[in-house]
C-alpha cells in the first residue's frame, strides 16, 4: 500500500473545552509533549495518563495519549484513545480535535488495510474541514490500493481456473492413454494364451498317429481304422479340455 500522509499533533490545553482544568494537568500535558518531541513515547505516555487521572474528560489528553501508544507500535491502545478523544470532542463541540481524532483512527485503519472503514473515517473528517488536501489524498491512495487489489484477485482467480483447466486434460489425456495400453496388453495376453493352448494341444505326447503298415487294406479295414482313429482322436480331445478345466484357478465370486 501506497504511504499514506499523516497528521500526528500533539495538543495543549490552552483554550480547552473544560473551563477549570487542574493545574497540574496542564504541567502534565506540557511534560507529555516534551517528551513527545524527546522521542520518549513511554514517559510521554505516562505523563497523559496521570493527568487523565485528575481530568478524564478532556479529549486533547486521549488524543496525545493515542499518539504516544501510536508511537509505541501499540494500534489497538492507540485506536481506542483518539476514538475517545472523537467522542468528548463532538460532546464538547471541539472541532480541531475532531477532526485529528476521526483523520488518526483513519490513518491507523488504512494501515491495517480496512480500507472501507478507513475511507468512511476520513469522508466524515472532510465534513469537518473539506479543504483538507492531506483527507483528500489519502482517500485518493486508499481507492486506488482497493482498485489495484481487485484487478489482481480477478487476475488470479482466472489463472487459477486456467490451471485447474490444463490440470483436468492432462488427466484426461492420460487417462485415455492408459486405457489403451491396457486394452493392447489384454489383447496380447489372449492371443498367447491362444498360441499356448494350441501348441499345448499339439505338443501332447497322446496324439500320435498309428504307424501304417504297408500292406494292402480291404475297404473294411480302412472304415475300421478310420473309425479307431476318430475314437482315438475324440479321446485325446476330451482329455485335453479335461486337464485345461482343472488348471485353470476358480474366478471369485465377489
């Protein structure tokens, strides 16, 4: 996110909304902001809060002590005081602080990128003074950073869609590739067993045909030898499908 401007003040209490502030209160603010300008944000803190002890109400003491927590790295700390300092401000009319306590919530929400929250905070701080150029940049800055964000999250959303795309066909195209090698190798698988049953068959030490003679045959021994080799022949065949039944394991039946 783009730096955004800062108005970081630090008040006195010279001409404060409380008519009686307690003198000690304002030696106290005073000790604060010098610490402030010291870059002693811890004591400058602790100055504040002593004197919110004997002027609670007075809303430039939560707006210094916001600053010094902002200082300090404390966000959460800080946020709560100028939310303070903006609620005591707009009872009592103090429109200086009012605006500085809207701008710092602002700026440390525009930090944290709740940019929606942090743009609100700065319109409602240009109803107090419009001629801000310091509001008005920082809302600039703010919509640009949201703009930019969400061209970026479309960009990626669509590159995730265009992965998640390629990925599917890949899968696909794989997928297609392995069903047909499997469909190749279970088809070279049958045509050996084929080969092998056959040659299983031919190679029998049982099929042998009988030995011939070489003497002249009558037409009746030869009907009779035709009709033995036809019994033989059946017999081998049905011994044959006997012992391949047998070895063939059982396929289960689940």
């Amino acid at each position: 996110m783009t730096r955004l401007v800062a108005l970081l003040f630090i008040v006195g209490l010279a001409g404060c909304g409380d008519k009686n502030p307690h003198l000690k209160t304002l030696e106290l603010n005073r000790a604060g902001n010098k610490a402030m300008k010291a870059n002693t944000f811890q004591i400058a803190g602790d100055k504040y809060i002593e004197a919110l002890g004997m002027n609670p109400f007075l809303p430039e003491l939560h707006l210094n002590l916001g600053l010094s927590f902002e200082m300090l790295q404390q966000a959460e700390k800080a946020q709560q005081s100028y939310k303070e300092a903006e609620r005591l401000a707009k009872q009592s009319g103090n429109l200086p602080v009012l605006f500085m306590a809207r701008f710092n919530q602002a700026q440390l929400l525009g930090k944290a990128k709740k940019v929606d929250e942090a743009i609100a905070l700065y319109q409602s701080a240009l109803e107090i003074v419009p001629s801000s150029k310091e509001t008005k940049t920082n809302i600039e800055l703010l919509t640009q950073s949201q703009q930019g964000k969400g061209g970026s999250d479309q960009q990626n959303k669509d590159q995730n869609q265009q992965n998640k795309g390629q990925q599917q066909q890949n899968k696909d195209n794989k997928d297609g590739k392995d069903n047909k090698d499997k469909k190749d190798q279970d088809k070279e698988g049958d045509d050996k067993d084929k080969n092998k049953q056959d040659k299983k068959y031919e190679s029998s030490a049982k099929y042998k045909p009988r030995p011939f003679n070489g003497k002249d045959l009558s037409e009746g021994d030869v009907k009779k030898i035709l009709g033995e080799i036809k019994q033989q022949e059946a017999k081998i065949r049905a011994e044959f499908n006997r012992k391949e039944v047998k070895e063939q394991p059982r396929d289960k039946d689940w």
